[in-house]
C-alpha cells in the first residue's frame, strides 16, 4: 500500500484543470482542516473531497468490489475509511463548510466528467 498515491491523483488532476480552466482558484490539501480536503475553496466556503470509489467504499460501485484475498481486513480498512470520512465531514460542518465529494467513477470518462463538472459548478455557486 506504500505505492498508492494519496494526492493530485488523476482524478483530483482533472478537477483542478477544470476548476482552474472556470476561473476557480482553489488550495489543495489544506492540512489545517479536518480530514485535509483535497480541494478548497475559501471563497465559496467549500471543500470538495475527490474520493476514490474502492478506497472510500462506494456502495453500489462496481469500482468499489473487495478483493476475493484478504476479505476481512478489506472489509475492516474500507469500513475505518467510511466512519473516519463520516467524522471529518461533520467537524468540517461544524466550521460552517460546504462538503462535495466527487467518486471516481462519475468522472473516469469524458462524457461523465463533462456531466460531473457541469453540476459541479452549480453546486460551488449555490
């Protein structure tokens, strides 16, 4: 697990272009809030988390399918990462953020990515 990326992940990388190709300005991975956001946005008071459909446990996800080795510690470590993700989103609340959180497998093509982004705008501006 030492070789998984944890920042400016492909699909993290396609939301900054976009954002930024918007007008968008943004912080990445902001340490001093709770869970380090992967994108910030201090303007809109908004933190967008780009989450990865397998590590985040993304129900209903062919994407999120545990490995059939090693099922109880998988099922364990996605399940920490679900309750961990449950805790930090209501300490960003309690600071007054806005929370967006974008899966992988919305965004892992062109058309769902154009889609995902478009929605995506109307949310920051809300």
């Amino acid at each position: 697990m030492s070789k998984v990326q944890a920042t400016e992940t492909n699909p993290e990388i396609a939301v900054h272009k976009f954002l930024f190709s918007k007008g968008f300005r943004f912080r990445k991975n902001v340490k001093s809030l709770p869970g380090t956001p992967d994108i910030v946005l201090p303007k809109f008071k908004t933190v967008i988390f780009v989450h990865g459909c397998f590590w985040h446990g993304h129900k209903n996800c062919e994407e999120a399918a545990l490995p059939k080795t090693q099922r109880k510690y998988w099922t364990n470590k996605i399940a920490s990462n679900i309750e961990r993700d449950k805790t930090r989103i209501k300490e960003l609340k309690k600071l007054g953020w806005r929370i967006i959180t974008i899966w992988e497998c919305k965004i892992n093509t062109k058309k769902k990515r154009r889609k995902e982004t478009v929605a995506l705008i109307a949310k920051i501006r809300s």
